[in-house]
C-alpha cells in the first residue's frame, strides 16, 4: 500500500467475479486510504470455476463438503481451489499486498461480489488461503453484496425485533432454547432493545400484519427442521408435520411463503436486517434458502444473514446468542458475525464446517445496516441500568406485547393512533395473589423513554411519607395519601438524584414560596432573588381559612407551572405507582379534576401521567365518560400456553437447570389454568435452592 496508508485505516477490498457463461472475469479492488487512490487488478477466473459458471461441471463436490459428514480436509480442499480459483495472476499479485498489511496489524474487510448465478451458490465463506481460513482469521471481515445502493439513514432505538416461531408446536426443535439464548443475550441492555414473538403465522397476511404493527428493525425466522424438496423453489415453510407425529386438527394449517410473495409482505415498512435460522430436513439445491436471502434484499431490506446448509439446532441457537449479543453492543454488522463464526468454531471442539454455515448478505455497508440512535450518551444508559431501582429489570420476563402497548400509549411511532398524555396500567387479582408486575413494567416504561430523550420520574405513593410539620413534637407519617401529600411526593420525587435525570435543585422555589402562603392564606408576592431558593414549610392546608376551593386550584396550577418550566419543552413521564394508596375522596374531588385531567387534556404538555394499581381502584376512580383521555394496559397471572417459554427464560437467566425441572413448571401451568401467579417463579426458584442444599 502507499505511505499515506495509516495503520489504524482498514483495508476496504472487493474481490468480484463477473461475466456470463461465455466467460467470467475476476477483479480484486484496494480502497484508498488517507487521498491515496484505489487500486485494481483483474484476471479470467481459475479453469476450476470456469467450467461451474458454464455449467459444463456440476457443483456437488462443493455443495457436499458443508455437509456434517464431510471430512475436514475435504473442506479444506474445497476452500483452496475456491481460493485460487479467483486470487490469481495480477489479483494475486495484488492480493500479496493486501495480505501484508493485514499481517501489519491493519484490519481486512473483504466484500465478495460473485455475479454469475451458479458461482453464487458456492461456498464462498470457506475460501482458504494457505493453512488458514479467510472468514476465521482475527481482524477479517467478510460478507457478500454488490455495489452499496441504498441510503443509510439512523432509526430511533430503541431497536425492535420479531422473532417467527415458523413451526412453534414441533417440541422436537430447539426454538424455545433459542429463544432464551436470544432473551438472555439482551437481558442486559435495558431500554435498548424490544423484541416479540410470533408463533406459527397462520398465514401471510398475518405475518404482514406483524410486521406492520411492530415495524421491526430486525426479522428473524426460526425454523429447524424446514422440510425440503429437491427441486422446489425458494420458500420459506411454516405449521409444517414432522415426521413420525400424527396430524392434529388443531394445529394451524400449515403453508408456504414463496421467494417470489415476499415483495407483497412489506407495505410501508422494510425491516433493516432479516436473520432466517432455517435450515432443512430434506436435500435440496443451496439456492433454495439463498433465493429466499436474495428475495428479502430485492424488497430492499439492508442486510440479510441465513445458512447455506443444515446447521444442528445447538450450533444455530449458539450463533443466535452471538448475533444478538454483538447487536446489543451495537457492534458493526460484520465484525458481528465474523465473531460468531469464531466462536461456532470453539465450541464445536474441531473443525466440523459449522461455522462456515452462516452468509451476510447486504445491500449496504454492513456498518450501516442498523444504525440506531439513542438521545442520552452510552454511559448514561449504562450507568442507569446498574442503578438499584432498575438493575431487577433484567429479570423482568414475557408482556412483549403490554411493554409496546404501555411505551406506544404516551411516545407512538409515526403513522400510529396520536400520542395520549395519560397512561393508567390496572393490575388483575390472580389465584389470590395482587402481584402482576405492574411496578416492574412501569419502570420498564420509564427507563424506554429516557434513551426515547424523555425525562422520567418514578413515584412510590405505597412508600410511607415522613415529614417534620410545624408544631408536631415528631415526625408525621402518612401512608394514605391526601392531595397536598400528592403533591409533594412529586415534588420530592422529580428532584431525588436517584432519578434517571433528575430535575434542578431549585426548581420548585417559586411554587414554594406560593405553598407556604396558599396553605393559610392568600398568595403574597413573588420571591425576590435574594430570598430564593425557597423551602417548603410543610404547612398544612388550612380549609377554615377563607376560598379554599380557590387556593386549593392555585396550588395545583402553580405545581403543573413549575413542573413544566423545570421540563424545558421536552415531554417528562411522571409515573404515580400504587396510586390507590391515595385517599379515595381525596382523588375524586381534587386529585383527578386538578392534576389527573388536566394533563390528560394536553393542557400541561409537555407533562405525561402513568397511574398504575389494581384494576378495581382503576374501575372506580376513573371516570367512565373520560376513557378516551387515556390508554391503558392491563396486566394478569402468566398465560397457561406460554410459561413453559418464559419458564425456560427465567431458567436461564437465574443459572438454573429447565431441563430436570420442566415437570415442576408443567404442573404450574396446570395448576392454574386461569393464569399463573408472576410471584410462582420465584417462589419455585426457592424451592430449587432448598433442594439443592438438602436436609
């Protein structure tokens, strides 16, 4: 390379093969670096592939070495003549450059652009050079794709993913343990990441429609075992009978999406990069899965990674949990996937060819495939997500679809019902246990939208108020909540430093300073700057001074001016958690028509209210006539039909063996069939730590 070239700079290079079956062309290209220009060098393609491209030689032996049963040198064989099939004359010339500055320390990313439809089928990611593996060398990345043609511009996180269960019934797959794998990759990264789940589709407007609701980012199939047909085109199937299992009427019918229907399933939304973990029970021409990839690229999605052959469910869920790990990171979509080759490679203990399963395909530079943007800095991000309040939160299991219901009420996505102000999330009573996870779905909420570049205040009216008050020998407590209490726990909340960014010290000295007159009396002038800031006397209100209807709105008038103020125009979240801890008359003569209304009307924005308790406090405070001021989420036991699933996640997330206590979680689900108590698991948990610590 030049002297310009700095070491730090990566080595962009494209090796191509293009032409027809008359004849085919191989060109290597060196990016320049640092103003140098870019460097190129061509040759006719190897006699070895020429004969492939013209279909005067059949593939197989390339297409059989990606077979489980092959042997290691046979791939090895396969990946040099691949090699020197297209890095010859000048290329390879060329290419001896290249190679020293990747041995120089520089970073390699190789683009393979294979034009010629029988070359393309060839198992491009094996290609060796020497003793050594292009695709499994540290610092080398490579991936497939013509020329970048569409524009990259940023999404706002955080990212969303659908995962299609294509065949959810079969029990002999690993799709749930992918799942978890998947779940437990993303635990960590707290308001980063949505992800649901589709089982079984019954069809393909129903996947559409799935994808229109979520809009996701990343669409990833599952579907091990697929079966196969030599000869059939490229489809993806779903709901299929495996063999040796009986046909079940209830079972959804099963389908096939075509290659050629995949332009119909996209309306207004194209996700960014489709993942199909798929591979087939049957043989079958590589072009089947690879016609699919390429049919999903035509729709102009960025990027899409499948396998080339069977993969064993265990290598495929191990390089699901690797894929999202790195997209978790944010890291760049190709180093993301040369790293789970790599470590499909350690763990399978010996070359078994696995690792060379998995193809990036991409209409884009792989560094713009998911380009995600969040308003606060990493490290505010982090640092939240390992605070006490939220750090719980990576144990928090399922309500996929109530998280988007609640996170979409108050901050919806474009072409979405608009933007409400007040969100009441009502927990049901279960097997006579009141804990749903209303508290940890509001926190969830609420740290969705702080990276959303929301303020967000979480308050605990079920926590006990304490307060010296004027002419009391010791300190008041109070557990009910009257509205002046109300009030101040917002107050106090919205500037505890525990918050994810809390409001400034003094932003309340001017409704201070109008409390401490309001409470027994008339409002007196406003504080001048020398007297500032001001501090709340706790005074209580004093009804047999006169207008106290008056001065009880002036004082909720004052609070919602200030809050918004302090707010500096961006939309703040204020979640009253436990809210039925408030007096109940209190709430339905002051509370609700003063503070509750109000911002649900949208005449304080850019305030926005979250009250969450029990679903009979909701049913009779709540006035019936103002539904429509509100969205609403309710939340219950587990479903029946889905706690194996989340079973196996709370498993895996808490170090535990699903496997030797999956009987115990069937009979839990059986137990109830009216939903299962969110507090079952962790009383199993415990359980399961006696049992282990025996007598």
């Amino acid at each position: 390379m030049t002297s310009g070239d700095a070491v730090g700079h990566p080595v962009d290079a494209v090796l191509a093969v293009a032409g027809d079956p008359a004849g085919c062309t191989v060109s290597l290209t060196v990016r320049g670096t640092c103003g140098s220009a870019d460097r190129s060098a061509s040759a006719p393609l190897g006699p070895d592939l020429t004969g492939l491209a013209d279909g005067s030689t059949s593939s197989d032996e390339f297409v059989a070495v990606l077979s489980r049963t092959s042997r290691g040198d046979e791939r090895e064989s396969a990946g040099s003549r691949l090699f020197d099939g297209v890095v010859r004359g000048a290329v390879a010339d060329l290419w001896q450059e290249v190679a020293a500055s990747h041995i120089a320390g520089r970073r390699l990313r190789l683009r393979l652009d294979v034009g010629p439809q029988r070359l393309r089928a060839l198992p491009w990611e094996l290609l060796r050079s020497g003793s050594t593996w292009l695709a499994l060398r540290q610092n080398v990345v490579l991936w497939r794709g013509a020329d970048p043609v569409l524009p990259c511009g940023d999404d706002d996180g955080p990212l969303r993913v659908l995962i299609v269960m294509c065949n959810p019934l079969d029990l002999g797959l690993m799709g749930d343990d992918e799942l978890t794998r998947v779940a437990g990759a993303l635990a960590g990264q707290l308001g980063r990441m949505h992800v649901e789940t589709l089982d079984g589709p019954a069809g393909a407007p129903m996947l559409a429609e799935a994808v229109h609701r979520l809009r996701p980012h990343v669409l990833h199939f599952i579907g091990h075992g697929m079966p196969r047909a030599p000869g059939s085109a490229a489809e993806l199937a779903f709901n299929w009978v495996p063999d040796g299992v009986a046909e079940d009427p209830h079972r959804a019918t099963p389908w096939e999406l075509a290659g050629s229907d995949i332009e119909f399933l996209f309306t207004n939304w194209v996700p960014r990069l489709v993942v199909i973990n798929a591979c087939r029970t049957a043989t079958a021409a590589l072009d089947q899965i690879g016609g699919i990839a390429e049919a999903f690229l035509d729709t102009d999605a960025r990027a899409v990674v499948s396998m080339q052959a069977d993969v064993e469910s265990k290598a495929a869920t191990l390089f699901s949990a690797a894929l999202y790990e790195g997209l978790a990171d944010m890291a760049p979509l190709d180093h993301i996937v040369a790293e789970a080759r790599r470590r499909l490679r350690r763990a399978a203990g010996g070359d078994n060819g696995e690792w060379a399963l998995p193809v990036l395909a991409t209409r884009t530079d792989p560094t713009d495939v998911l380009r995600i943007r969040f308003v606060p800095d990493p490290s505010s991000i982090s640092r939240l997500s390992d605070s006490t309040e939220y750090r719980r939160l990576r144990y928090f299991l399922g309500r996929a679809c109530e998280r988007r219901k609640a996170w979409w009420a108050l901050d919806p996505p474009p072409q979405h019902d608009p933007a409400r102000s007040l969100l009441v999330i009502e927990g049901h009573t279960v097997a006579g246990s009141a804990s749903t996870g209303s508290t940890w779905l509001t926190r969830w909420c609420l740290f969705t939208y702080f990276v959303r570049g929301y303020r967000a205040t979480y308050v605990d009216l079920g926590t006990p108020l304490r307060y010296d008050e004027p002419g009391r020998d010791r300190p008041r407590t109070v557990e009910r909540k009257g509205w002046l209490d109300v009030i101040r726990v917002i107050r106090d909340a919205s500037l505890d430093p525990r918050q994810p960014e809390p409001l400034p010290a003094n932003a309340y000295s001017r409704f201070n300073a109008a409390l401490n007159d309001l409470t027994v009396g008339s409002r007196r002038s406003e504080p001048a700057p020398a007297e500032l800031p001001v501090q709340d006397r706790w005074l209580p209100f004093d009804d047999d001074v006169g207008r106290a209807d008056d001065r009880r709105r002036q004082i909720f008038s004052e609070f919602l001016t200030d809050l918004s103020v302090a707010s500096d125009g961006r939309p703040h979240v204020i979640a009253l958690d436990h809210a039925d801890k408030i007096l109940d008359d209190e709430f339905d003569e002051f509370v609700y028509p003063l503070l509750v209304k109000p911002v649900a009307d949208g005449r304080h924005a850019p305030i926005r209210l979250v009250l969450v308790g029990p679903s009979t406090w909701a049913g009779r405070r709540l006035p019936p006539s103002d539904e429509r001021l509100w969205g609403s989420v309710s939340l219950g036991g587990f479903a029946p039909g889905e706690f194996a699933r989340l079973a196996r996640d709370f498993c895996g997330r808490r170090g535990l063996d699903f496997e030797s206590n999956q009987m115990i979680f069937k009979l839990g689900a059986e137990r109830f069939p009216g939903g299962v108590p969110v507090t079952w698991l962790d009383e199993t948990a415990k359980l399961f730590a006696m049992k282990s610590v025996g007598p």
